[in-house]
C-alpha cells in the first residue's frame, strides 16, 4: 500500500471510525432530514416540481460536504499540529505530495459518505426516484471537486495560520463568501457583477451546473466549463496547500 | 562515515523573533547525546531544524551528510522521532497503528515486525488495545515503538520518558543504551531529568537562551568541574576582552552583572583574574562553582546552585583580596 493510501484510508477511519467523525455524518443526517421534511411539509415548497425539489435537496448536499471537508482539512493540519501528531507525520518517509494527497483522499472518503447518505433523500424527496440518476452524476461530477476544493483550502490555511480555530473561522467564511451570491437571491445573480462571480466562483458553477442539468434537462456535455472551473479551483487549492507544507524561514511547520 | 547529525552555527528566527542564536550539537553513531536547556531554550525548535521542518537564518544542519532540507524523503526514515506529545491516533489498535506508521516510512512491516516492535518497548501485551485505553505511560512506549519502525540509524526523542513510572524510565534509558551500542544508533536525547542524562549519555549540549553554553562528551564536561568560576562584573566586559574566549580562560556564559568562566587545567586563578583585570574586566567577586551535573547546567544555563563562598574579592584598587 503507498503511503497515500494509507493515509487516505486513515483519514476515512477517522470520519467513519471516530466518535467525532460520526457526530459529523449524524449532524449532516439531521440536517437533510430536516430539509426533507420542510419539502414535504411546507405548503409553499410543496409547490415545487420533483426536479426543482432533488436540485435543492443535491445543492444542500454540496454544501454540507463542503463544510465538513473545511472542517477535516483544518483538522488535518492545525487539529493535528495542536495534538502533536503533525510533527511525527511530516518526520515521516511520505512524501508532502503523498501526505497531501493522502489527506484529501480521506476527505473523498467522506465525501463518498456525504453522497451515499444523502442519496435515500434525494430519492424520498424526488418521489418515485425521478431525476435520482442525474442528482447522484451532478454530485459526484460537480461536487467532487468543490468539496475537495474547500477541503485542500482549509487545509492551507490550516497550515498558515497559528491556530485551529482561527483556521477554522477563515475556511467557514469563505465558505460562506463562496456561497453568498446563492444565499443574496436570483436579483444580484442577474447582474453583471452576479454573474461574472458566479462564472468563476465554483461553488455557483457547481449548483448552476446541477441546476441546469436537473431542472433544465440540459446535457453534461454543456456544462464542461463549469466542471473545468471547479477543476481549476481544485488545483489552485491544492497548490496552495502543498506550498503551505514546504519550510520557509521564520515559519515552524508543525510546532 | 558522515555523523547522523551535525548542527553548526545554527540560528533560527520565528516570525520576527530570534528563537536560536548560535546553536551547535553533534550526535555520532553509536553515541546517546543529551540535549539539555531550561524550558524555551529552544531544544524543541533545534529538533524541528534538524529535521528540515524550519529554514535556518544562518548556519548549518548536516543529517547523515546532507541538508535535511534538500535530502531525499526516504532519507527521513533513517530518523526516529518521538516527539514530546505522542500525537497517537485513538481509535486504532497499538499493532495497527504501527503497521499504518511502518506503510508512511516506505517499510512495511507484518504481524511478526509489530510483536517484535512492542515487546521491545515492552508492550506485547497489549498489541490489539485501543491507544485511547492506553495509560500515559503505554502511550509513551507506543511513541518509542512508532519511532522505532523502520530501524532508524539516528533516533530523536524530546522527554520520551514523561509519564513513565521507574520500571519504565528504567527500561527505556535501558533500550537507548541498547541501541547505541548494539545497534550503532545514534541517539539524541532531549530531557530535563540529569539522572537520566548521568545514565545513558556520553555527549551533552546544554541551550540556554537559544545559545549552545556547553557541548562535549559528559565525563570531560564533569571534569572540569572545579575549573569552573563565577564572576561577579561592575559594568560591562569591554570587547577587548574577548580574547578571553581563547584558552586558557574559557567564557562560558555571560549575563548582565556576571560571567561564567572556565580556566584551563594548569592554569593558575589568580593569574587568570589579574590578566581579566588587567584586560578590563570590572571583576567585583569570584566564586568558584560546584562539582557535578547539576551544578554544571544550573551554572551553564544562568540559575544559580548553592552558593558557594568566594574564592577572591577584588578590592575598589583591582587588587585580588
């Protein structure tokens, strides 16, 4: 086994395996039940047709993935710099590349999680299972690589910044920056200014892309430059956290 | 053959603070070093310069020959850590956790190399116990295990022996001789308990203040002992006076108001004190310092041990009284 996998396989026994990581999974449970249940309950969200529901239902699914990828990726650096275990990592034979990638295959892991979760939802709120295909190929096509986008993000700053939870407050907020033009309204999407962050802003890219795919009846194939940019961003991510675990001087890397 | 840890002239800063100033240590194969210094010295941060997880200012850390910062990674595996917090994951078992470490320095080992591993550090009873129902002292034993998993040549271990009660102390100062010896592992041992640095080590470096104020082997250090004098300074040494720094009269350390001097063995005192007086040196008293370890790195690191009665008084004239 690579050092990669090990470690990726350590990081998923970590969500799957520890208590914490099993109070995340539950919390994510609680929350898409909740929504669920607001779906099939609320008078006004009853208007909504099975494919606008499961796009809903797939976009809060990105998002949860999304947070609970930040909050692994702060773990997997500062978490683990704070609890001592970082140094031993880094003293290690692995590879940066390989401790890295490693990391953010755990996050993949528990995404895979996120997604196997959430697709009895999508098929309850969906009814009949309508429109479940497409939700599950968005997710794992868009999600993918906004979640682990947001994932190698906070593990950056993870790396960078002094403490767990300042990391932890600066990869929410971004998060929450990322997701902003969705939470604003359709009015300021329409803008010129909308609309070129939501060109270039991946987690847009991702729901616009299951938007159109689920509601719109659009192809996969339209959506390619939207996957390109969540790509993109996902490289840059990566990037950036693999520069973070490089020394440089004044900066101590894992004390 | 090139020594599996050479560090020279080493200063660090962090952030915009100079954590180490001139830091020197050598570890040879074969040999327990002792890395001792008061808490902040700056020990934990030679650690992380020495395993190439911080850029030197200046100076330079050699592992086995090479700049850990340039070296292979496979040339980490050669290095064992046990770091001051174990850092052990909860929720695996003690032999699976090894056997995940063993995979991270590129040797995998089977179930054979885990019971071997743990029973070393004397954990064989317990191989398929969770580490969060491990007790302080087992996780400590489990850290060493960790450290030991792909047979380094050079093991690092910052205060391995917190939380281990005598038997343990006893059994892990044990296996350290063991390695050095047997195995030509050369170990680095960062403590604060002397006794254990008066039993297992053969070479010593004591930090103070991010400087290293000491460093030989331990029995030469002890030795010389009774050549060592504290003096009591007016004003402050004139630049001049550096050539003291030259045997026969060697500063060791020197802080607002003192200095700690070491004369060289046929050197007679007042000698000594007349060529520092005569250099400048605005010398009020002088005390000679107490023998043994103890005495030796409270006086290195600027504490003070049991005073001991002057030696000489220098009267207002400069004249030794």
């Amino acid at each position: 086994m690579s050092p990669s996998a090990a470690i990726a396989r350590y990081e998923g026994g970590e969500i799957l395996a520890s208590p914490r990581g099993l109070a995340w999974l539950l919390a994510a449970a609680a929350v898409l039940s909740s929504f669920a249940l607001l779906l099939i309950g609320s008078t006004e969200l009853g208007l909504l047709d099975n494919a606008q529901v499961v796009c809903g239902m797939a976009g809060l699914a990105v998002a949860l993935g999304a947070v609970i990828a930040a909050v692994m990726g702060v773990d997997a650096m500062a978490g683990e710099r704070e609890r001592g275990a970082l140094l031993p990592l880094l003293a290690t034979a692995a590879p940066r590349r390989s401790i890295l990638l490693g990391k953010l295959g755990g996050q993949a892991l528990a995404w895979a999680a996120m997604v196997a979760l959430a697709a009895p939802y999508l098929w309850a709120v969906g009814s009949t299972g309508q429109n479940l295909g497409m939700a599950l190929l968005g997710l794992v096509l868009f999600g993918t690589p906004v979640v682990l986008a947001a994932g190698a993000g906070a593990m950056a700053l993870g790396a960078l910044l002094h403490s767990a939870r300042a990391a932890l407050v600066a990869s929410l907020i971004t998060l929450l920056l990322a997701a902003s033009p969705l939470l604003l309204g359709p009015s300021l999407r329409q803008s010129a200014l909308g609309r070129g962050f939501d060109a270039v802003n991946p987690f847009s890219g991702a729901i616009n892309a299951l938007d159109a795919m689920i509601v719109d009846g659009e192809s996969l194939l339209s959506q390619g430059w939207k996957l390109t940019f969540a790509v993109a961003w996902l490289m840059v991510a990566y990037a950036a956290a693999l520069g973070s675990l490089q020394p440089r001087a004044g900066r101590d890397l894992a004390t | 053959m090139a020594l599996p840890l050479l560090i020279e002239g080493l200063r660090v800063r962090r952030g915009f603070r100079t954590v180490l100033h001139d830091v020197r240590l050598r570890v040879a194969a074969g040999e327990v070093c002792g890395l001792l210094g008061p808490n902040g010295a700056g020990k934990t941060t030679t650690i992380a310069a020495a395993l190439g997880l911080l850029v030197p200012e200046t100076g330079h850390v050699r592992l086995f020959g090479e700049d850990p910062l340039d070296a292979s990674d496979g040339m980490r595996a050669r290095v064992g850590l046990v770091p001051e917090r174990d850092g052990l994951t909860d929720w695996m078992t003690a032999a699976d956790y090894l056997q995940y470490w063993a995979v991270l320095q590129g040797r995998p080992i089977g179930p054979e190399g885990v019971t071997a591993l743990l029973s070393e550090v004397g954990l064989d009873a317990s191989p398929d116990l969770l580490t969060a129902r491990c007790s302080q002292g087992m996780r400590r034993r489990l850290a060493v295990a960790r450290a030991l998993v792909a047979g380094p040549e050079l093991l690092i271990l910052d205060e391995p022996t917190n939380g281990l009660d005598p038997r343990g102390r006893r059994r892990l100062l044990g296996l350290l001789h063991r390695l050095a010896r047997q195995r030509g592992v050369g170990v680095l041992l960062c403590t604060h308990l002397l006794g254990d640095v008066e039993r297992v080590c053969d070479r010593i470096a004591v930090l103070a203040a991010g400087r290293t104020v000491a460093e030989g082997p331990l029995q030469d250090l002890l030795g010389r002992g009774g050549n060592r004098y504290r003096l009591r300074l007016g004003g402050s040494v004139p630049k001049m006076a550096l050539c003291v720094d030259s045997a026969p009269v060697r500063l060791l350390h020197q802080t607002q108001g003192e200095a700690l001097v070491e004369l060289g063995a046929n050197v007679a005192p007042e000698t000594a004190w007349r060529a520092l007086l005569f250099a400048g040196w605005p010398i009020q008293e002088v005390r000679r310092e107490a023998g043994g370890l103890e005495a030796l790195y409270l006086s290195l690191t600027g504490a003070r041990a049991e005073p001991q009665p002057a030696v000489a008084d220098v009267t207002p004239d400069g004249d030794l009284a």
